[in-house]
C-alpha cells in the first residue's frame, strides 16, 4: 500500500527529527576522542542520561562480537527520548568508534573509566547550561557509575543502576568456577591470584593453571585488579545521590539479589524488580532459559516497557 505523499513526507520529518547524533569528548587521558550517540535534544531543563555499556566489547547501542546483538541502548535511548529525556550512549575507550582513544583495549583501569565518565558527563552539561547529568550504568557499567559517583558526585544527578553488581566480581567469578565441579583442584590457585591482583600485585603467566589464562592473563590483570578493588556496597554509600536499582527476575547474569543488596547498603533507594526481563532488557517467559538466551541476539525484539518507564518515573520524582 502506498503511502499518501504528506503522511509519507511527514514520516520522514518525524525520522530526522528522532535519528541519533554524533557526539563526542575529549580529555588529557586519552590519545584521541571518545565517540557517542546522542538521542533527544541536550537543552536546559531537559533531564540527560549517560548510558554506560556493560563489560567487554559492548558497543554504545548494546552489542558485540560475541553474538552480543540485542540493540538493548540504543532501544533503551529511544525509548527514553519517547519520553522526554535526552541521553548519550557511548564506546568505551579502545573499542569500536573509540579505538583510538587508547593504543591497547585491555590496558585500563576501573579509575580510567571514571575519568571517561567525568568528560562525558562535563561535555553534556555544557551544552545543557551547565545542569547536572543522570549516569545509568548496566551490569559491569553500574560499578563504574558507582565508582564515579563515590568519587565525586558534584557532576551528577542520581543513579539509575541497572542489572548492575551487588557483590564483588572477584566473588562473582569463583562462584561461577566453583559452580563446575571439575573446578574444584584450582580453587585455591583462583584464591591465591585474586588476592594478589586485589592487592595490586601482578602473577606470571606460568604460574597459572592454562585454563585461567583468559580470565587472569597478564594482559588484563591491571583492570580485573581495579575491578576487584571495586566494593559495590560502599561505594552506593559514599554519597547521598538519589538511587534507582532495576533489575529483572529473569537475568542469568545478575540475578535479583544482588539488586538487593545494593539496596540493603542504601535503604533510601528504589528498588524495582521486574518479573519476565532478563538482562538485555527483553521480555522473556518465566524460567524459558532458551528464549532467554536466545533474545541477546535479537534486535527486533523490543526492549521491555517497564525498564524506560521505571526510570523515566524515577527522574520524574527527583528533579
């Protein structure tokens, strides 16, 4: 069926006008600058959100690689934008349209995405009259946003955590070793390497097991050291920024009780659970692990109404 030609033109106004924009930063830590999308229009008295992408090679609109393609932030800003609120959703330094912003990916620390964030946060203030900027973390981007507020939450508005950790990833990884039976003989060697990364320490390569190699390798021990020196429940309690904690019942990756206990380490906070949203944001059919696993890679699935609303509801409440 055609289209009348003003229903059609105006469709197409309508696509311009929604169409994410560039957007980038640039500070004294980096080679060269970071890259974003902008959704919505940055403007004084209109709330903006930094959305900070989860762990490895996550792109800004919520996908990678590793069969990582579900669209989640990029739906996420849309959705966001539907509603008024303006947000910036970006590529980590030394990844994607950011590559070469640092020369090697895996030479960072949690420290050095909190400076990323503090030069996101400042461009976007600036072009919105100097106002304060919302940080939305999802999963491993929440301990940054949280490590970022900890340090100095003068730039920000509140947190909005999503699927964001509760706990601290060093005991996230030996209880994910642990959970394999076959694991149980370099239980100790884990323990003995994540005591001295979370000390500062590094470990030779030929003093690991083979099999630790990817999680442990050299090449990444300064960032997984930071990460373990990351405490969830005192950073949340550093500051007295308002807090929004979602999290979905079905998440494989973060389950609900880490949502509680970070709310635990602040009672002030909302706490919103949600049943049938697993951790890309889709709904999913109670306890269906395939269609669950199945929906990271699916964009045309949309994103799950209740996760926009809940934060569009919080700012709301908070401006």
């Amino acid at each position: 069926m055609r289209l009348p030609l003003c229903l059609a033109a105006s469709l197409a106004l309508a696509t311009v006008a929604h169409a994410g924009q560039p957007i980038t930063t640039q500070h004294a830590g980096i080679e060269a600058p970071l890259h974003g999308t902008l959704e919505g229009d940055l403007a004084q008295g209109t709330p903006a959100v930094l959305i900070i992408p989860g762990s490895g090679p996550t792109d800004r609109d919520g996908n990678g690689p590793l069969g990582l393609s579900s669209d989640s932030y990029k739906l996420l800003a849309e959705a966001l934008a539907q509603k008024g609120i303006a947000s910036v959703r970006v590529d980590k330094r030394g990844m994607f349209a950011s590559a070469d912003a640092i020369p090697d990916a895996n030479d960072v620390t949690v420290a050095d995405y909190v400076a990323d964030i503090e030069s996101w946060a400042d461009t976007i203030s600036a072009r919105t009259g100097g106002q304060c900027v919302w940080l939305l973390g999802h999963s491993e981007g929440g301990l940054h946003t949280m490590a970022a507020a900890a340090k100095d939450q003068s730039r920000y508005c509140g947190l909005l955590l999503v699927a964001s950790p509760g706990v601290n990833v060093a005991d996230v990884i030996r209880a994910q070793l642990a959970a394999n039976p076959a694991n149980a003989p370099i239980l100790p060697q884990v323990d003995t390497i994540t005591a001295r990364l979370k000390a500062g320490e590094t470990v030779p390569a030929e003093e690991m097991h083979p099999g630790l190699l990817p999680l442990f390798g050299p090449q990444v021990q300064g960032f997984i050291g930071s990460m373990f020196r990351q405490e969830p429940s005192e950073l949340i309690a550093a500051h007295d920024l308002p807090v929004l904690i979602v999290n979905g019942r079905e998440d494989l990756q973060t389950p609900a009780s880490d949502a509680q206990t970070l709310a635990a380490a602040r009672p002030d906070a909302t706490l919103v659970l949600l049943d049938g949203v697993n951790h890309v944001l889709k709904e999913v059919a109670q306890g269906d692990r395939a269609a669950n696993l199945a929906s990271y890679a699916n964009r045309d699935l949309p994103i799950a109404p209740a996760v926009p609303e809940a934060i569009a509801t919080f700012i709301a409440a908070n401006r």
